[in-house]
C-alpha cells in the first residue's frame, strides 16, 4: 500500500478502520479466551476516554509531565498493596508483561554484576515460565537454565536447587504460569533465592491482580506476593485482569535498593543525561492514564465482583471439560486459566478442534507441547460458558467424525 497522495477525510479512514476489523475475533461478546480482557462496556469507554486525553503526552521526561509522574505513583501504590509490598516497595509501569519480565531480567543481571561480580550469569527457571524470560536471556546475556516441572505441572523446586549455581543470579517462579494455570509453590523457590541472597521474581502477570481477591473469597491460595521471604520482584498485568487498555503492566521491586538495578542512565552522547525506567524511551501516556481510571472506576468492590465472576465462569468451563471424555483437562485452575487436551492423542487432534471452533467464532490459544488447547476466562465469559460448551461439543463431533488434523499455529506472531 502506498500512502495516499493526499489525504483522506476522518470519516473515511475511521471506516476503512472498522472495517479493517471485520475478520477480527469477535471479543466483546466473549469469543476470545486468550489476548483480550473485557469487563463491560462501561469500563471499556471509561479507558478509552481516559486514554484519548494522553494519547500524545509522554512519560519519558515527567518533569514535563508531573501529572504521568503522579499517575504511575498512585497506580503503583495500588499494586503495591495488592501484593503486599509495605512502604518500601517500589515499581514503574510498563508496556505489559513482557517489559516487565525484561526488566526483572535486567536488575537481577546488573545486581549480580555489581555485587558479586558475575559476568556469566544464568536463570534458574521451570519450563512453564513465560517466553519472556527466554526473551530476556537472549536480550540481555544470561543462561536460560529450564528445569522440566513435575507431574503437577508446578516447578520442581529440588530440581531447580541442583541447577543453581555461583552464577545463577534470579530463580523464577509463576502465580499462576500461563500453560496449565496452576501456581507454583513460590514459597519454597523464594526460599533457594534467599538462602543465596539473589533474586527470586514472582510473574503474577496474570494472577497479580485477581490472586488477591480470590483469597478474600474464601479461595484457598498459597502466599505468592511480598510477604513471602525472598521474593524481590513481582510483575503484573494491568492489561489483563486489571481490564484497563492495552500496555499498561507494572514491575515491582521490594525495595527501592533493588529497583535501581532496572533503571539505565547515560550522558554519553550529545543530547544530555537520558534516564530511562524500562526499554522504551518515549512513554506513551494514554495507557498509563487509562489503568489509573479503570482502577479508579472500578475500585475494590468492583475488582472483587471481576475476580468472582471470572472463576465462576473459569470453574463451569472446567467441569464442562471434565465431563468430557474425548478431552483431558491439564489440571485444576488455581486462577482463571485452564488448558485441555486429547485424552487419546491418536483419535483427537486438538489444533483440528481449534480450527472447528474458530470456524465457529471462539478463539483459544493452541500450544504445545503437550497439544493442548488454552482458555484464559475473564469476566467477559461469565454467561457465556454454556453457548461455548455447546459449539465445543459441536466442533468435538465434527472433528471426530472427518478425522481431521490442524496447525500448531502460534501463540505470538512475527508478521
Ligand atoms: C504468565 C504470563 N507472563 C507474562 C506474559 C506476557 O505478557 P505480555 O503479553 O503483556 O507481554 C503473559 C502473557 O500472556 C503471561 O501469561
């Protein structure tokens, strides 16, 4: 495509915009188990006004911009009390969960460089770890050292030990990780770091914000956040279970000590001292003001009510699934994630059973290995569970019946 030789009018490109849209998986009413988070219409427009008035300020310079500045504050103290983190915790927003696990790499990196000297670093992490930390390794210079999890899909915390060693500068562990949604046993993998005083970060990406109100609705959740001993990072989505727009995370550190290790500064160049929090220079503010609102909006009760209805319909989806043989779930979800196969392998292909549901409207993530198929329930799906287990059981048949096989397909894309 060329770029027009002279423009369009705004009522012409927003329509080419819409419907550019047509193809796309059809959120709003739910039929995505994976990429969108959706709380209502109400929240939605609460973002999108929020976002529309910083669209175009930047964070990078909040001497500028000291309204960014208190914005990041007040978001960040609201996490920190989400996990517990005391008055000594300390964050940044990021771009989303990526970033967040990027910078979490980096701090532990330079914490073992400056501290103890350590030029080949390695992370001790289990397989279930998101591809973000490999993506950090491989960024930064560390060792990605993965250590297979157990039958229960959890990290294998003796395992993990006899993989550490005088290099090993960050141990890592999930609540919950992303493949079969349970939560490791973060308690035990904090203990190795601290013992060895390196760093243990927490990837509560997803569960950071609901883990919390799951607990104060009886759920019976094993400590995850700060006030475990030994955790020092912990990374969570507010692009996600928080339900505000795309690329709003935060990174959170126990201490403003630790903190420091994520922060880079130079002068080395013509243009004067540049600081940065994370990866990216310029900061877009509209994310960061659209999280401060939707958390505002919704407030405590309302991320109670979010969290409750998301299990509800995480928990029907699961027993949905166990009531079918020709399927396996993974595991019981600890959180609002939940991941199923074929029972016999040989009879079903599942990515053929992604391709029958896709054709009916659902999109589920398709991963591997084992294939499995990969549901990340939101409030969005509170409702919805019996209409998807309806075409779940429809797309099953037909399946079975033409003996097909699919795609693995991708979780991320590079096009
Ligand atoms: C457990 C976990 N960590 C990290 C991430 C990465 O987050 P993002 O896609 O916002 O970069 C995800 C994304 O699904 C995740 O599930």
């Amino acid at each position: 495509m060329a770029l027009p030789s002279h423009g369009l009018g705004r009522d012409d490109v927003l329509a080419q915009l819409d419907g550019l849209k047509a193809d796309d998986v059809r959120w709003r009413d739910g039929h995505a188990f994976t990429l969108v988070y959706n709380a209502g219409d109400d929240v939605l427009a609460v973002a999108e006004a929020a976002y529309a008035r910083y669209s175009s300020e930047n964070a990078l310079n909040t001497d500028a911009f000291p309204s960014l500045r208190r914005i990041q504050n007040e978001v960040v103290g609201i996490v920190g009390d989400w996990l517990q983190a005391g008055p000594e915790g300390a964050g940044f927003m990021t771009s989303g969960g990526t970033e967040s696990i990027l910078m979490a790499v980096k701090a532990a990196r330079e914490r073992g460089r400056k501290e103890r000297n350590i030029t080949a670093p390695n992370v001790v992490l289990p397989t279930s770890a998101h591809a973000a930390f490999e993506k950090g390794c491989y960024y930064f210079g560390l060792e990605s050292r993965r250590i297979p999890v157990g039958a229960d899909w959890r990290a294998d915390v003796p395992a993990m030990e006899a993989a550490i060693d005088d290099n090993t500068v960050l141990v890592v562990g999930s609540a919950p990780q992303y493949p079969q949604g349970v939560i490791d046993p973060i308690a035990d993998i904090a203990a190795l770091a601290a013992a060895r005083d390196i760093n243990c970060h927490v990837d509560g990406c997803m569960g950071g914000v609901t883990l919390t109100y799951l607990a104060r609705l009886g759920h019976d959740i094993q400590p995850w956040n700060f006030t475990v001993p030994g955790v020092t990072s912990i990374s969570v989505d507010l692009h996600k279970f928080g339900y505000t727009a795309k690329g709003a995370s935060v990174i959170m550190h126990r201490n403003k000590r630790l903190r420091n290790y994520q922060t880079y500064v130079t002068d080395n160049w013509l243009g004067g001292l540049y600081g940065s929090s994370g990866v990216l220079g310029t900061k877009g503010g509209g994310a960061m003001a659209a999280a401060w609102a939707v958390m505002n909006y919704l407030g405590d009760d309302g991320y109670l009510r979010l969290a409750a209805a998301a299990r509800r319909a995480c928990e029907q989806l699961a027993a949905a699934v166990v009531a079918i043989p020709e399927l396996q779930l993974r595991a019981a979800p600890d959180a609002m994630l939940l991941a199923f196969g074929a029972a016999d392998p040989a009879r079903l292909d599942v990515y053929a059973l992604a391709d029958a549901l896709w054709r009916r409207g659902w999109y589920l993530d398709r991963q591997g290995p084992p294939a499995s198929l990969h549901c990340t329930v939101n409030a969005v799906h509170d409702g919805k569970i019996d209409a998807f287990v309806t075409d779940l059981h429809a797309s099953l048949a037909e399946v079975l019946a033409a003996g097909a096989g699919g795609e693995q397909g991708a979780y991320g894309t590079v096009e």
